[in-house]
C-alpha cells in the first residue's frame, strides 16, 4: 500500500476592527478568507485550500504524487 502524503498547514487568524475576521494559510501565499466568527473564518480558508489542491490535481501541477493525501491545519 502506498505511503499517504501529508500535507501541514497553519492558520493564522486576526479580528478586523470592523469585526470581522480574517484567516490566513501561511504555507500558501494569497490564501486567505473572511468570516463574520473566528470559526466561519476558518472553514472558509480550509475550503479554498481544497480548491486549490483540487486545481492543482486537475492541473496536474502538483509537486507530490496524487492519490489520497493526510492534510493537517493547526491554527497558530
């Protein structure tokens, strides 16, 4: 069975002054996403970062072997 790739990524979140919040994936430069909660700002940035892997795939631009990957997100 081959050797699943892993993938780490880290969150870093900021509360705007209108209160909004922002989370950005450091590893991913430009990737960042709003939200109304901490918690909305989060999975909004996740999901972005599973579209562009997608792409990635699609694109095959990818620089790690395709098939299932183990992606961890660890909020800083």
């Amino acid at each position: 069975m081959p050797m699943l790739n892993e993938r780490k990524y880290t969150i870093e979140t900021e509360q705007e002054t209108d209160g909004r919040w922002i989370a950005e994936v450091i590893e991913i430069p430009g990737v960042l996403a709003y939200g109304d909660t901490l918690e909305q700002a989060q999975a909004n940035v996740e999901a972005l970062t599973f579209r562009i892997m997608a792409e990635e795939i699609e694109e095959n631009t990818s620089n790690t072997v395709f098939g299932f990957s183990n992606i961890v997100f660890s909020l800083s």
